[in-house]
C-alpha cells in the first residue's frame, strides 16, 4: 500500500500548456469563471477577508505581484530550502504558485479610472441619468474595482495564504517521504490556525499511508474544511485517488469551458463531491510571468476560494456545514443526484454564500474517525474514547534537519533474501530426496 501511494504522489494532478506571454490585462480577461460560476455576485457579500487558507504543494513565489502580501506563513516539509514554503521545488516548481493565484490573487496595476472625463463630453442628458440606477451599478461594480486592471484575481482575493512545500522527488537526500512531508504539513497547517487547507496533489491509489489517518483526524478534529484535487486522466488518473478518497474532504472534479465533465483534465470515482473549471485556465509562474495550464490542481483552489467566501461571511459555521453549503448549492448536472463525474454538481459561487441552507450535524463527505474506528481498529488508537483528542493526531516537533524516510515494508532487500534462501533450502531438499531414492533403488536391485 505504502509503495502505491508514494509512487503516484510523484506524479502531481495537473496538465499544463504553456503559453506565449500577453499583456497581463489579456490574462484578466481569460477568466471566465469569476462571472460564469457566480464569483463576482459572491464577492459583493464576502471576499475571504479574515480566512486563512492552506496550500500543501510545490511552493509560492509570495514575491509575485499579483501575491504580494498574501502569504502570511509557511513550512517547508522538506527540509531542502530553509525559506518558510516561498522557494518552488521539485519537477514542476511552478505549481504551487499557479494554485495559489487561482485562489488569492489580487491583481496588481492602478484601480479602474473613474470614466468622469469622459463623460463630460457627452450630452448633458447622458449625464443626468437616473441616481438610483447609477449607485446600484457603482455597488455592484465595487468589489472588482477595489483592485488592479491587470493580473489575476483569486477567487477569494481577500483571503490569507500560508505555504507548505513538499518536494516531490528524490532529488536531494535525506528528505523525509512525500506521505511524510504531507502529513507534516497538514498538522502545522492545523496547528497555525488555518480555516481552508487546500491539496492539488494526486496519486493513482486508492489506499493511503496511516501517518494521513492522524494527519486528517487532526484536521477534522479541529474544525479545517479540505479541498483536494480528483486528478486527471491525462496524467494517469483515471479514478480517483488518494487524497480525493479520503472521508471527509471535499473533493474536486474539472470541466471544460463548456460546462461538461473534462475527460483530460478531470477523472471520476464516488468519492466526487463537486466539479469546478478546469480545462482552460490560466495561472501566475514565478518572477511576475503567467501561462495557461489545465487539471483539476486548479479546480480545487477555485472552490477552496468558495470556502474562504463563506467562511469570511459565516464565521460561526462548521467545516462540514461549509461543504454542505457547497454541495447544497450545487447545480445538478449528469445523472440526477450524484454522480461519478460531476459529483452533487457544479458549483454555484453566489448561491453557496448566500443561500439559506439546512443545517447538517455531520460531513456529506463522511467522516476520517469514523472510518479509522472501522478500518483501522487494533492498529491504533481509537480517539473517540480519550479526553485529550490531539494526544493522538496532534501537533508534532518541526524540526530543521528533517530525518531520513524509514524503509518501507517489503523492500526489494528483504524480498531478495527471504528469495535467496528459500531457493537454497528447495535444492537441499531435492538432493536428499534424489540421493535416498537412488539408495533404496540399489537395495532393490
């Protein structure tokens, strides 16, 4: 189970296009999303002011001017850059930075020019145009025009970022493994109090290692709504994998610019809660560029905005009531009711922070104790039972030069031993065997 889950975390839930850079005001205008999904009506109610969101990833350049002043913290899980989550690593450095632009970017260039000039040289009946009309659309207009014309906007623009980085490769020694760094980097971002943690990683199994019970428990515990990316086709996802299959997170599926499931930049499985875009977007890269990507890496952080949205308006509200809101909202799309593609459907931006949605005692997307009391029982212990819950899945020690990864169950050493010696111990028995059959055979004769 270890090896599987290691061996597909390697490969990050992501599709990328480069592109050919364009005047930043271009890349403004290429997301479709803010006003097809209903972002730009939410934000005239809440716009993650207060939230604080998560990313587990490759690392944020917090240098990029449509970042600056953003990320307020961070880890490096992997012990190799020493700069708090800011450095990018790994073989897609970029990552972390194009997700967490799709969540809190703010732009970046001089507000929208009042167009009073302009009209002055219209006719002085264009000018007295009815008061009411122009003060709604000036509110309506208000929540954009508090940033640049340029770059891109997050879908919670005002919300917080802390970074973990994980290194996702074996390039440098000594790092502890990638479900290691993970599960460090869940638990600090618990610890430092984050509402939203966000996962745009992927992998091909279905199982996870037991260090992400505690890491999830923890999360769970204390109250931190998850968002995790499904994965994608194109990168060998073709069902959902671990993370996405753990109880309890919320669950990211892609479509295309159309509106449908994307078959590259998305996959299925049941554990589907919701579809966000996903195939075309674009994102931030390190040193103020930017590019065109697809994958469900950059569905997740949009809804992980939608969290921060309702989370900014809805203090009081727990994280499984957070989700519910989400899916609640959702617009039913498929197969009626949920389904493996879509989820509960395709997110409604305005309608989950607005909406007046029934309470739930208990996470639609289930729930990680419970599953360790059922699946895990006799292995460790069980939470539900012991006064002080973070004794078990609580904080851990951070330290700077981070241990090397233990060796897994099954290496290749000890199978090739335990084949060694078993094969030795065949050939014994066949000797013996040939040279009492030859004895008794003599005695005959």
């Amino acid at each position: 189970m270890y090896k599987k889950a290691l061996a597909g975390l390697a490969g990050i839930a992501l599709t990328i296009i480069l592109a050919t850079p364009a005047a930043a005001d271009t890349w403004r205008d290429e997301q479709y999303w803010l006003d097809d999904y209903g972002f730009t009506t939410a934000w005239e109610t809440s716009m993650g002011e207060g939230v604080t969101v998560g990313i587990i990833d490759t690392g944020i350049d917090a240098s990029h001017q449509d970042l600056s002043g953003q990320v307020v913290g961070g880890y490096d899980a992997s012990g190799t850059s020493g700069t708090n989550g800011t450095t990018p690593m790994g073989p897609d450095p970029n990552h972390g930075t194009m997700v967490a632009s799709l969540l809190a970017g703010h732009g970046h260039g001089d507000p929208p020019e009042d167009d009073e000039d302009d009209e002055n040289t219209e006719d002085d009946e264009d000018k007295d145009k009815d008061e009411d009309e122009d003060t709604a659309e000036e509110e309506e207009l208000a929540p954009i025009d508090e940033f640049g014309t340029d770059g891109i906007l997050g879908t919670a623009p005002k919300a917080e970022l802390l970074s973990v980085s994980v290194l996702l490769d074996d390039s440098a020694p000594n790092v502890p493994s990638v479900d290691q760094q993970i599960a460090n980097g869940m638990t600090w971002l618990v610890d430092q109090g984050a509402d939203v943690i966000n996962i745009s990683l992927a992998s091909s199994a279905q199982d996870w290692p037991e260090s992400w019970d505690d890491a999830f428990l923890y999360a769970e515990e204390q109250d931190v709504v998850v968002v995790v990316a499904a994965g994608n086709r194109a990168s060998g996802s073709n069902v959902v994998g671990a993370p996405a299959t753990i109880p309890g997170v919320l669950t990211v599926a892609g479509l295309d610019k159309e509106g449908n499931a994307s078959w590259d930049a998305s996959t299925e499985g049941i554990t589907i809660g919701v579809a966000a875009p996903a195939d075309p977007l674009i994102g931030a890269l390190p040193d103020d560029e930017y590019t065109t990507w697809s994958g469900t890496s950059g569905a997740a952080p949009l809804v992980s905005g939608l969290a921060a949205l309702i989370r900014a308006e809805h203090p009081e509200m727990s994280a499984h009531q957070v989700i519910q809101c989400i899916l609640e909202t959702a617009q039913d799309t498929g197969e009626a009711g949920q389904d493996n593609l879509y989820g509960r459907g395709i997110v409604d931006a305005a309608a989950a922070v607005n909406a007046d949605v029934p309470n739930v005692d208990s996470n639609p997307m289930g729930s990680i104790a419970e599953w360790i009391t059922l699946h895990r029982r006799g292995e460790i212990e069980d939470t539900s039972s012991t006064e002080d819950t973070r004794e078990v899945a609580g904080p851990i020690d951070y330290p700077t030069d981070l241990p090397v990864a233990a060796q897994l169950e099954d290496s290749p050493t000890t199978l090739q031993a335990t084949v060694v010696i078993g094969f030795a111990i065949l050939l014994l028995a066949v000797i013996v065997l040939t040279v009492l059959f030859a004895r008794q055979r003599n005695r005959h004769e």
